[in-house]
C-alpha cells in the first residue's frame, strides 16, 4: 500500500502548484519545488499533482521517472554525487569511487546507515579541468584524490 | 583609493577552494586596515591556476594562483595587493602565453568583469549588438547573422542564419527563443564558463534573436547539474530587467521581451533539441520525429529558435562589429572562433579561444602542455561521449568541422578529453554502451535495448571470449544503432565504439591471450 501523503507535505506539493500553476508546461519545476521541500517525490503526491494540474497520473508519474534527478524515497541528510564521465574516468574516477564507496560503506543510490550520506552517480558536473569532481549538495570539489575525499568528508561529517 | 582584488565564482574556481580564498582576503584586508574592493569574477579558464587571484594595478591585472585561503597572510606580507612578488605571482595577467595567443571573442569579457554587473557589460562593450540590431530591419539582422558563418555550436553546426530565417517567416501569435544550456558531454564546459563568467552576452544574443524572429519569451534550459551558473543567470536576469534591456520596452525600442531559466533534471537526451523542448513543456524527454522542425513547430507548437549557449552568446559581437568582421577569422566553411576545452588528463586545462584552423597537437601540447600524469599521451575523445576516439598518430587533424569528419571523428560542442597510456580502451568502449544504456529515452529499439546488449557484448571481449565472433557482433550491433536510432544518442554511441575498435584493436583482440595491460600492446 501507497504511504498517504502527511498533512504537512499536502500543504507543501499544493503550495508549490499555487506558486507555478500560471507557468506554461511547469511540471518539472514543480517536481523540482516539491523536491526541494520534502528531499524527494512521495508516490503519493503523484495522484495530487495530476489532480491539480490536469494531467493524467500517468503523465505526472512518467515524468517523475524519466529524470534521473527525481528520487522517490527520503535521501540522506547530505548527498554525495560522484562524477563518472570519461573526462573524469581520465584523471582516476574509477578508483576514487570505489575509495569513496568503501569509506561510506554503501554503493549508489544508496544511504549510509546513519542517515547522513546518500550516494550518486552523476555524468558530468563540466569541470572536467579539474577532473576528477565530486558534487556534496551544491557544493563541487574538483582535483579529488582519495585523501582529498576523507578530508572533505570530515569536514561534512562536523557540519552535521 | 580602494584596490580591487578579484576572485572567480566560477564552479571550476570554487571546486578549488575559491569562496574560502575570497572570504580569506578580505578578512586580512581588514585586519591590515587596507581598503579592498573583493571582485568575483568569472574565469580566465587556465584552471591549473584556479584560484586565480588577480589585483588591479596601474600597468594592468596582476595575476597570482593557485591561491589558498592559507597563502593570503603571506601574500599580503608580500604587497601582493600593490602588484608586490611572490612565488604564486605570474605577471600581468593577459601577458600570459596562453591567454595572449587566443583570439577570444565570446569570451572576451569572461573572467575581466563583474557577471552580474550590467554597468559593468555595458562599460566592456555590452549592448552594442543590441543597440546596432534596433538600427535595423528584422530580416537584416537575420541577414547579417548568415552573412557571419555562425554555425550551431552545440554539435550539430547547422547555419544559424538559416534557423533564424525559418523562424521569422512563419506566421504565428507567440513565437519561442530557447537556449540549449544542457551542457552533458564530459570535456565540456565552455556554456558553463560563459554563464558563469558573462552572462549578459548571452542574454543579449536572445533578446537579439528574439526581436529578430519576433519571439517574445525566451527560455534558457539549464541542467540541473550547474547550481552556481543557476544562480549567476538568475542574478544577472534581474539586472537586466532592473536595468530595462529585458521587459516590455527593451532599450526603450517599446518592444517586449522575456526570459526565464528552466532547470533540467538529469537527462543526458534532453540536449537534443526536440527533447529538450519537451522537457521544456514539462513532459518526459523523448525525442520528437522530425519534421515539423522546431522552426516551423516547436515549442507548445510554436515557431521556435533553438541554439546553443555559445552560438547565442556569438551574436552581439556579429552585430557590434558587423558580420564581416566575424567570418574573417577561421577556414573553409568553419568561420569565426572556437571555444575549444581541454579536459582529462591534460597539464594545463582549461579553455582555448581561435579562429578555427590550430591541429589538435597544437592544442594538446602547446597550450595543454601534455598530459597531468607526465606519461605520453595515447588518445583523446573529442566532442563529448558520442565523439570518437582518435589516436596519437592523427594529433595533426586540424579541429574544425570538416576535417575532423573526413577522418571520422566530429567536433562536437568542442570538447577535449586526454587520456594518457594506461587508458584500456575496451573499457572506454564498454563505457560508451553503458552510458547510452543509462541516458537512452527508450523511444527507438536499438539504442535502448542494443545499448544494453553492447555492454554485455564488450563484457565477453574484455573476458577474451569468442574474440573474433563478438567483435564482429559488436560491429554489426553498431551498424544497427547507426541506421536504427532516432536521434544522435542512439545514432552516435557507435562512434567511440568503433573508433576505439579501429584505433585500439590490440585492447580487444590481445585480452584472451591472458596478457596484462602493457604486453597488449606489442
């Protein structure tokens, strides 16, 4: 069974469909809206944006799905995205990322067991002069090298 | 007299610790008393010397880098803020070989200005397109815009002029401007540089466009990827408006036009054009089948111009400075300049603006230096993941449009990825296939189901079986996806499959001898 929807992420999907609703074809800013609200797409919400927007749930849940970026269960409190584009595969991508999966002890898509780290694949973050790049959140680091990585991930792990 | 200090925004900068190096000089600025004016500019694109710090003296822009939050104490110690040596100085900035040497014309400002300053743009020659363009007739500034050369550089260098001209003869109510700022291909970021670092030109090539065509909305469709150019283009969007060069009166012409950025949500397929104009409607990104092009429908079914960052942000300059003057520079049918990136493993990254014409030598070691590791270079994809491979032996290919095709290999968005010697191209192959598989829209057969078939396939050759059968397997699964697919993503794959096959043979056929990485090869 489908989890419904909390009373609080009613009121935040709706208040994201009142903010975009005079916008021509902005489902995807609206997924982006409630994505940004709730950390990810409720499959609940699906039924209540196709309500409000009138679209079918199928229209709204082939979106949700198409995007790579749009997940659909609660992340960690910080995301990690990994780049693995070759430009980054040229400077050492492969074993930073196998460093970076061993440290956090998960693989992607997947959340550390405290709740803190989600890991993510990503192609391309275009600093590809700095390769190889790694992306915590918004906040990219370029010139990686595994050490490089368990300082960074020291840092993250005290602003928690 | 305040003294001016710029540090980049820039992603690739901040990625290298610009922020902490910003906050750090202008906490010892004020603890020294000294009245500094902390600039953050775009970047001069040499990022092996990112952060690059750079002080406003009176024989020019000093240039220091890299600079940490830690080397600042010292470089105040130094009068660094006078312009004063030090080991991380390098001179006047636009002194440096790899910047003195570059014919930069779509980034003539990028990394000099405040990007969010419309003061700033205006005072370095901003709007001067814009304001020659309301001197002239709609089907003029089209003219002009042909008369150019400027081709589409987001790959498919289609004749901008054409497009243009396709869109202003259609009848409709409401026509589009769209820019295609998903920039996916690895080795690419001169859209990024230029979002970042001169946002204002781009704005201005589609207000251009759009009174040219008589759109009067405009979209630029970023990837989701580049939170930090996001933000700059929304910064600058406002200035725009404030400033009155966007809106119901542009530049007091009594003529509307708007914009607003559209975020991407990590599609690779939503670069291609009909994709992304999907996307831009809010739908899934599955490529549309042309015809009708865009210019005759495309966005909400609207005649609707689509380009590039780069190609967009070519125009002002075309209409400051007449067509004339942009066609003189490049060769053959590539005119005007090319922003070139150089990416991977290479000494000194970063972006190299001329006139078409340099050999990929040229560009690898003379302003690349090589590569970062020191080994010898072995092979380099050009134009992003669907670019082929091309071996050190064909380093003399001059990088423009024409010849990179007659030796199969294309141009791209201008990209530039280097590997060195321990690269296994096999690996490379099987990557491609697997790339395809993960952005594949699914709309056509081959490209999402042989996608996945290619990596199983690449799997049994990296574990020597059935050698021969597979390859040639693999070379008629390429041949499908070639005939069979849709659009580029599809079509394409097989080009850094092949081309790796063809180059590289010995990385595929020496696997089932049981030899390691270096024996391959002999």
């Amino acid at each position: 069974m489908q989890q419904p929807l909390a009373p609080a992420q009613r009121e935040a999907v709706l208040r994201v469909v009142a903010a975009n609703r005079s916008r021509p074809g902005a489902l995807i800013e609206i997924l982006h809206g409630v994505q940004a609200e709730l950390g990810f797409i409720p499959a609940a919400a699906v039924p209540v944006l196709a309500e409000e927007l009138n679209l079918s749930r199928a229209e709204v849940h082939g979106v949700v799905t198409f995007y790579h970026y749009f997940r659909h269960a609660a992340p960690g409190r910080q995301i990690v995205r990994v780049c693995q584009a070759e430009s980054c595969q040229a400077m050492g991508a492969e074993a930073l990322t196998a460093h970076i999966k061993q440290r956090l002890g998960v693989d992607f898509h997947q959340t550390t067991a405290d709740g803190e780290f989600t890991l993510e694949p990503v192609y391309c973050l275009g600093n590809c002069a700095c390769s190889p790049a790694v992306m915590k959140d918004e906040e990219i680091c370029g010139r990686v090298t595994p050490e490089r990585f368990d300082d960074l991930l020291a840092q993250w792990r005290r602003k928690s | 007299m305040s003294i001016d200090i710029y540090v980049p925004r820039d992603s690739g900068a901040l990625s290298l610790g610009a922020e902490a190096t910003a906050q750090a000089i202008a906490k010892e600025a004020k603890a020294r008393n000294l009245d500094v004016r902390v600039i953050r500019n775009g970047s001069r694109g040499m990022y092996w010397l990112e952060p690059l710090v750079e002080v406003a003296t009176a024989g020019g822009r000093v240039a220091y880098g890299p600079v940490q939050a830690s080397d600042v104490p010292g470089l105040f110690d130094a009068g660094f803020h006078t312009g004063g040596k030090h080991p991380l100085g390098h001179g006047v900035t636009s002194e440096l070989p790899f910047l003195k040497s570059q014919q930069r014309l779509t980034f003539e400002r990028v990394g000099i200005t405040d990007p969010v300053s419309v003061a700033d743009y205006v005072a370095h020659g901003g709007y001067q397109g814009l304001k020659q363009s309301l001197k002239m007739s709609q089907a003029e500034v089209v003219q002009a815009v042909s008369d150019s050369g400027l081709r589409g550089r987001g790959g498919a260098a289609f004749p901008t002029g054409i497009k243009w001209k396709t869109v202003l003869d259609q009848k409709a109510a409401q026509k589009y401007v769209t820019c295609n700022a998903d920039e996916g291909d690895s080795g690419t970021f001169a859209d990024r540089m230029l979002m970042e670092g001169d946002p204002l030109m781009l704005i201005e090539g589609m207000t251009i466009a759009g009174l040219a065509v008589g759109a009067t909305q405009g979209y630029i469709y970023l990837r989701c990827e580049y939170p930090h150019a996001y933000k700059v283009l929304n910064e600058a969007i406002a200035a725009a408006y404030q400033a009155r060069y966007l809106g119901a009166d542009v530049m007091g012409s009594g003529r509307r036009f708007d914009l607003e950025v559209r975020l991407g949500a990590g599609a690779y397929i939503c670069g291609e054009e009909t994709s992304m104009l999907e996307s831009l409607e809010g739908k899934r990104g599955e490529v549309r089948v042309r015809p009708p092009l865009p210019a005759i429908k495309g966005l909400f079914g609207q005649p609707t111009i689509v380009n590039n960052v780069i190609t967009l942000a070519s125009v002002p300059v075309i209409l400051a400075k007449g067509a004339a003057f942009y066609r003189d520079f490049g060769t053959g049918k590539s005119r005007g300049t090319l922003p070139i990136q150089l990416a991977g493993n290479i000494k000194r990254g970063g972006l190299v603006e001329r006139a078409f014409g340099l050999t990929l030598k040229e560009l690898l070691y003379d302003y690349g230096g090589g590569s970062a590791t020191g080994r010898p270079l072995r092979a380099v994809q050009v134009g992003g993941p669907l670019g082929a491979y091309i071996p050190a032996s064909q380093f003399d290919v001059v990088v423009d449009y024409e010849a990179l095709s007659a030796i199969g290999a294309l141009l791209g968005h201008g990209g530039i990825v280097a590997f060195d010697d321990t690269v296994d191209m096999a690996k490379m192959a099987r990557y491609a296939m697997e790339f395809c598989a993960v952005e594949s829209c699914g709309k056509c057969t081959p490209c999402r189901i042989g996608s996945t078939r290619g990596v199983e396939v690449v799997d049994r050759i990296i574990q020597g079986i059935d050698t021969e059968r597979n390859v040639r397997l693999l070379e008629d699964l390429c041949e499908t996806m070639l005939q069979g697919s849709l659009c580029g993503l599809g079509g394409m794959t097989p080009f850094p499959v092949t081309s790796a096959l063809k180059h590289f043979s010995e990385d595929f056929r020496n696997r089932a001898r049981g030899l390691g990485h270096d024996e391959r090869r002999v």
